[in-house]
C-alpha cells in the first residue's frame, strides 16, 4: 500500500462516478444550505479529486482543526471523491461533514478487500463523527487452555492472545464463561491454577479432594494421563464433543463390567457434567455448528445489533450493542459498518448470519476470510434453522432496544429532578461524584465516577492514586488532590481556567484496559475542547462529593482556582447515625439543606454515591491486594515469570534467594550469570 498526499499525486482528469455515498435519502443542495462554508468545503475536495487514481483506497476527511470527521472505503478513489466535490448529496450529515472538510488523506490498497479491513481498522482506532461508531468496545472472554506448560490449566482470558495455547469463545458474558469452566472442572479435572501456585505445591490442594481437579502438581496424576484429559477437554471445546462422550461412555461400560463401580460412578459424573454444559445452552443449533448470528433493529433513530454466538452447536450467548449511527443510515447499511469493525480485534466464526441483505455482502465475506485465513461465508438466511435462529435474534434486538429506550427516558426524569432539586436552569447531562478510600492513610486512592443520560458511563470513570507527599489520613488534602488534578487536566484540554494551571500527576489511570485516546487520565495534551461520542461533554455540568462542610470548602476552593466556579458543586453529608434519607446537602449560597425522604432526586443522589463508594473501594482492594501480593523479584530488571520460576524451585523462598551468595545464585538451574548478579546486586549494596 502506498500513502498518497495532494502535493505528490499525478494529475488525472475528473471521471463520472461510479461508487455512491453511503445514504438514503434525497438529495440535497449544498450550494443553497450554506453558501460560504460548503463552497469552501467543495472547493477543497476538488483540488483533491483532481489528482486522485482510479484505484481502491481508503480517504479520511479532516476538519480545520486537525480532527478526522470520516474515513471511507472506495473500490476507485477517484470517483468516489469526485461524488463529494458535484455539490449535491444524499444526506444533511454529509451536508455538513463535506462544509467542515479542510483537508483529506489517502491510502491506496491493491484490492478493495483491503481496502474495508484498513477503513475497519481506522474507524475503530480514530472514531471518527461521521462514521458508525461501536460504542461497546469491551473485549469479549474467551477460555484459554494454557500451552506453555507440562500441565495445561483452563483459564478465563480476556484482552490480546500472546499467551500460547488454544483459545475457545467468544463468549457473550464472563458468567457463562465461569459456568462453563466450572462444568469442564468437574468433567476433566483440569487445573485452574496459576503457575506459580502449581510449582509451589507439596500437597494437593481442596479442588482436589473435591473431585475438580486431577492434581498434576503433586504426582497424583501422571503427566502423560494429565495430558490426555486435557486433550479430551480441547477437543470437546473444538467441536469433538460427540467423539468425548462416546469414549468416557465406553470407558464407563467397561468398569462396569469389570465391577470396578466407583470407577464407573466417576465416569458418569463427567457424562453428566458434559450433558449440562450442552442442555445448560438455550436455543442450541442441529445444523449450526460455529456461527455469529446479527440481526438489527431501528427504533426513533436508534439501532441495536443483537449478536449471538454458537460454538459446537451450543450457544454462547448473546451481547447487545448500540451503535452511534447517523438516523438516515439505513439498517443494512449500519449493519455491515457493525459486522466489518466488530471482527476487528477478534477471529470470525466459518459462518456470519446477517439479519438483512447487505449490498457488499460478498466483499464482506473476502475480508473475513482474508483475516481469518480460511473460508468465512456470510449470508442472509431465508429459511430452515437458520432463519428461525435470525428471527430469534431479531426479536431480542427489539425488545434489547426497547428497554434502552425506556432506560434513558427514565434517566432523564431523574435528571431534570436532580437539576430541579440544586436549583439547575437545566437537567445536568454529565455529572461526576468523587469518593476517597483508604485504609489509615495506606493505598489511598480517589475515585471519579460519571453519570448521563444513558445512565453510568463507564468508560468515563477514572482512578486517582494519592501521591505520597499528601499526609496519610487527611481526607480534606486527598479531596484537594484529586480535583485538582481532575480540573487542571480539564483546563488544559478545554481551556476552561484563565488562572493557575497545576500540572496533573501521571498516575491518573482507568479501570479499563480500552480506555479512550480523548479522555482523561491519558496524559493526552489538547489545544481545544474535546468532542465526546454523541456529543457527550467532558466538561461535567454538575460536581457531586463525598463529605460535609470540610469537603465542600476545598473543593469549591480548586474550582474556584481553576476557573471552574461556575459548575455547581454539591456536597453530601451523611446523615445522622449514617442513616439513609437523612442526608444533609452544601451548595454555594445556600443553607445547609435536606431533600424529601420520598423524592425521587433523593434516590438518585444516594444511587451515584453508592456507585462512587463501590468504585472507590474497589479501586483501593485492588491496589491493596497488589500490594500484599508483590514479589521483590518483579522489581528487578530482566527477571521474567521463567527465571522467577527457576530462583523459587531451587531455593523454595525469597528470604532464602535474599540471603543467597552470588555463586549459590550462578548455580541456579536457567540463570545464567549476569542475572544472577543482577538480582545479588538487587538484594544487597554493591
């Protein structure tokens, strides 16, 4: 692929346009809507179009700010383009999306399958305004059946596949991922363990004497036999789950016969526990055997995918998702977007069911199949089990739907109430509550959590570790902390303070591993005012702590510093005996106030303090178990989980490798000398 940019393109003629825009409806005089702007934008795209090969490639269109607004596929690049800079288009998005343009971007592709597997990986990592975008970008949990080990464990697994060993899912929740695992448990004894904690075993531990584990870790079970049961386990998740219960079945037969009944009664525990892990499954397939089934709806401008999957004719499970889309997409149209960013990350199924008729249904199979390096078929079912699956699917997108709906209206009242009860002009659309926790000062850590329209916004949380220079203890100095580096990061990024600008630590951080580029906590420097998916704003319309009148009177003094004195600020103090209901409120230019036990505000209030307790102290558990759980040997450089291994084998303590002489660490088995200095060098001044 080669990078193509105006001032080195080769100058072609303009030719007719063959590909079409992605819309639907009529067209649209740009040169009536806004003479300025559009002109401006057309003119832009001409000068591009100009130079533009009659190739496939992938286009991304910019604001005057530097910000992707679009990135588009095109079997030729040329026309495509061309059909942006005629002045006509078939939406008011793309009305808007060719004003805004300023400059564009090309990569051309030597096949239009590429070409969708590169769109699909740019919309995903620039998420851009004009594109449908999945705002459900959680990973999925698969089951890894660890191959970097003598004995193979059976683990949940989430994120990236570096570690080595086969990878089975995915699946639509971690419940059934643990349900299955247990299940698998009790039908092949597979360990569950950690390496570490299976090397320093000297006696079985309770899943053994509980019959969930066949205890490799101890002798109990050879290797080679350990082995097969977990070659039996890959092949029953492969697909092979016939050819298992065949096999323990005749095994069980022969025990029997031979009245070894004990023997027998155990195979049968596994039958049974392989025969729940299959009828546990609803709506399992006869003639499906690995497939992803979407179906779509649309409701009032809104889509839900509805995706279910089947593996060995079992279902998964089933994951909805709420895509942002522009309301004068089509469903077809949105749908293929889902279906082309949705492998993305992931391996696709031999089999994807689509619920409509894609126009590019065929290059949609190509690309699959490209990344997938085998045969993906994707088709629109018309009739047999597989169109009763897709009707399946398409009755949980709508009712899926449906409840979101009714969700977010439900949410909006509690806004305007919440808004009517602090004296707001109008319902707040973001509101952030922050919480502190820590134990006598130790792994003190501050948690903000964030609320909108659609309810709890997640991927909007953010964690804040108390630095060590704030006394241990000092609730008011943690407060202080944590908004400071909560505004003055806003400031930077929005501009909002003409005052001080504190720098924000670097330990800010998520609680997701898929946290965005724009938000905070990502040492991400910006020059204007970030743009949040659906306009969501980063700018939080209402400021919610944890605390009396300490609390409220540090933190109005940060926001008040950092020019952000006009966000209302709300303090909560618990009320008396630590009852519930009896809460008392602290507002600028109020009186300590009360709200009514029954008002419907009220429960919301204590609704997102709870959500900021729980997400503080779990944050502080989490820090407090790492803490407690850290070896001194991952703090020294070079020494990986092998050579950690290796050390704990040989001298069976870290006490005894702390007081180990040099030579006695040369002779470790799998150290080679230079680590063997490193770490006597760790433990001792050199």
């Amino acid at each position: 692929m080669s990078r193509e940019r105006q001032d080195d393109l080769p100058q072609d003629e303009l030719e007719d346009e063959e590909d079409t825009l992605p819309a639907a409806e009529p067209a649209l005089d740009l040169a009536e809507a806004a003479p300025g702007a559009l002109k401006a934008g057309i003119e832009v795209i001409q000068q591009f179009a100009k130079h533009l090969p009659n190739r496939p490639g992938v286009y991304r269109m910019f604001d005057r700010a530097g910000e992707v607004l679009y990135v588009g596929k095109a079997k030729s690049l040329k026309n495509r383009v061309t059909s942006y800079a005629r002045g006509m288009a078939h939406t008011n998005a793309v009305a808007r999306m060719i004003a805004e343009t300023a400059n564009m971007e090309f990569v051309t592709t030597g096949t239009e399958t590429e070409a969708l597997l590169l769109e699909s990986n740019l919309i995903k990592q620039l998420r851009p305004r004009y594109n449908v975008l999945l705002r459900d970008d959680k990973s999925f949990p698969y089951i890894l059946l660890t191959g970097d080990h003598d004995a193979p464990a059976i683990l949940k697994h989430r994120g990236s596949r570096q570690r080595k060993g086969d990878y089975f899912g995915p699946f639509a929740s971690v419940w059934a991922v643990k349900r299955t695992i247990d299940a698998l448990q009790k039908a092949f004894l597979i360990r569950t363990c950690s390496d570490s904690f299976y090397e320093n075993r000297t006696r079985p531990c309770l899943l053994y004497q509980i019959k969930r584990c066949a205890g490799p870790c101890t002798g109990e079970i050879s290797i080679p036999d350990y082995q097969a049961l977990a070659g039996q386990a890959r092949d029953f998740l492969s697909g092979r789950s016939s050819a298992v219960k065949r096999l323990l079945s005749a095994r069980m037969q022969a025990a029997a016969e031979e009245l070894e009944f004990e023997k027998a009664a155990r195979y049968r525990d596994r039958l049974a526990a392989l025969s729940a892990v299959q009828a546990g499954q609803d709506i399992n397939t006869q003639g499906v055997e690995e497939a992803d089934v979407f179906a779509i709806d649309e409701q009032a401008g809104h889509f839900c995918v509805e995706i279910f999957f089947f593996r060995n004719h079992q279902n998964w499970g089933n994951r909805a998702l709420f895509p942002r889309a522009d309301r004068s997409l089509t469903p077809a149209e949105v749908l293929a977007s889902v279906v082309a960013q949705f492998y993305d990350d992931k391996p696709p199924p031999r089999l994807v069911l689509l619920s409509h008729p894609v126009e590019e249904i065929e290059l949609i199979g190509q690309a699959l199949s490209a990344r997938a390096g085998r045969k993906v078929e994707v088709a629109h079912p018309k009739r047999g089990e597989r169109a009763d699956l897709m009707a399946h699917a398409v009755k949980n997108a709508r009712e899926a739907l449906a409840r979101k709906l009714a969700d977010n209206a439900g949410q909006q009242s509690l806004l305007a109430a919440l808004g009517a009860a602090f004296g707001m002009e109008a319902p707040p659309r973001r509101v952030e509550v922050y919480d502190n926790s820590h134990i006598m000062g130790t792994n003190a850590v501050g948690g903000m959590i964030v609320a909108g329209p659609d309810g709890f916004v997640k991927n909007q949380y953010r964690t804040f570790n108390i630095s060590a220079d704030t006394i241990a203890g000092d609730d008011f100095g943690m407060m202080r902390e944590v908004l400071t580096r909560r505004f003055a990061r806003l400031a930077k990024e929005n501009g909002l303070s003409s005052g001080p600008h504190p720098e924000s630590s670097p330990q800010d951080s998520s609680p997701r591993p898929e946290q965005d580029e724009g938000s905070l906590g990502t040492g991400r420097k910006a020059s204007k005012p970030r743009r949040d998916e659906d306009g969501f704003p980063s700018r939080p319309d209402l400021v919610i702590v944890d605390g009396g009148k300490g609390q409220f009177t540090a933190a109005l003094k940060i926001m008040k510093e950092l020019g952000a004195a006009d966000i209302p600020l709300v303090a909560i103090a618990k009320g008396e005996d630590r009852n519930a209901m009896r809460e008392t409120f602290h507002m600028e230019g109020r009186e300590p106030f009360k709200l009514q036990p029954r008002d419907p505000a009220l429960y919301f209030i204590q609704r997102l303090r709870d959500e900021a307790h729980r997400f503080a102290i779990g944050t502080h558990r989490a820090r407090r178990k790492r803490e407690t759980m850290k070896n001194p040997l991952d703090e020294i450089p070079g020494i990986g989980p092998s050579r950690k291994r290796a050390l704990l084998l040989h001298f069976g303590t870290v006490k005894a490798i702390q007081r180990a002489k040099l030579d006695d660490l040369m002779r470790t088995p799998g150290v080679n000398a230079a680590t063997a200095k490193a770490v006597h060098d760790f433990f001792h001044d050199a």
